[in-house]
C-alpha cells in the first residue's frame, strides 16, 4: 500500500469525526511518512509499519466516543462510548460488556435496596396512621430509621454511580491502549 491509499483508507475510516481533528490526524501521519522517506523508506515499508489504517481510524473514533463521554457525561454518551468499545473486536465484547453489566447490576441492586427502604418506612407511618381502625397491626422496624437509611443508601448510591461512570471512562482508556498497541 502506498501513501496515497492509507491516506484514502485513513479519511474514509475518520468520517463521523470533526473535520478538523481529521486535518490534525492526517498531518501527524504525514508526517510520519515525511520522516520515513527522509530515512530512505518506501511508502509501502512506511505504510506497513503504521500498520492498519482502517483499524487506526476505528480507535481514533471509539476514543472520541470517550472523550464525548468525559465532556458530556450522561448514558447515552456512556452507552455510545461502551458500544464503540465493543465494535472493537470479539475481545472487547467480553472484556467491556462483562464488567459493565456487573457494574450495572449492583447500581440497580444498591437503588432497589434504598427505595425498598425508604417504601417500607412509608409504609410503616401509613400502617401507623391506619393502626386505630386495624387491630393486631404490629410495626416492626422504626419508620423514620428506615426512611433515613434508604435515603443515605440512595445519596450513596448516586455518589457511586457518578465514580462507576468516572471508572468505566478510565476502563475503556485503558481498554483501547491495549488494544492499539
């Protein structure tokens, strides 16, 4: 592959991206290819050490994904950000969407806890209301700890889902160093 063919297939796989970080990433490999040809190198020897122009494009998006998702932070730019990710290759399919599913899972566990409790005080004050016409209703737990549990429970919750979200960001960084090196 010459110069002109990997600069064809790096455009093409860049598209979607702001034009002027396109110029930014063709210049640099421009210059790479400015710097070959002053060590004697052929276009082809240059090419096939920059490697894969369209795998080199594909992680220039999946980072700008990221990146998106650090500046912006909100689920659907964490969403877009794991599903670029994932498009990587079969690895990051297991790699990104195990732990992100895990990490999910213990976030919606953490909530149900913390509005099980704050429902179940409500419950207790209404149960505590309605007492004089039941008989035999006997209350268990104190409303107000329960209320005031499942409230610190959900303001600790959302506190841990704004480091997981920080985490996962990290996650994928890491994720796509390894991958492109």
């Amino acid at each position: 592959m010459n110069r002109e063919e990997f600069f064809e297939q790096l455009r093409e796989g860049l598209s979607g991206l702001p034009e002027s970080e396109i110029a930014d990433i063709l210049y640099d490999y421009n210059e790479h290819f400015e710097i070959g040809s002053s060590k004697g190198k052929t276009q082809e020897e240059i090419a096939l050490e920059l490697g894969n122009p369209q795998t080199k494009a594909k992680s220039y998006r999946v980072s700008a994904k990221i990146t998106k998702a650090e500046k912006n932070p909100s689920p659907s730019n964490l969403i877009k950000a794991l599903l670029a990710a994932m498009t990587s290759g079969f690895f990051n399919l297991i790699f990104v969407l195990g732990p992100f599913l895990g990490v999910i899972g213990l976030l919606f566990g953490l909530y149900g806890i913390s509005i099980g409790f704050v429902a179940g005080g409500m419950g207790s004050i209404l149960s505590t209301l309605a007492a004089p016409f039941f008989s035999g209703i006997h209350i268990g737990v104190h409303p107000i700890t329960s209320i005031s549990i499942g409230v610190l429970l959900l303001i600790g919750s959302f506190y841990l889902t704004k480091f997981l979200y920080q985490l996962t960001l990290k996650y994928l960084r890491w994720n796509l160093d390894v991958i492109t090196k």
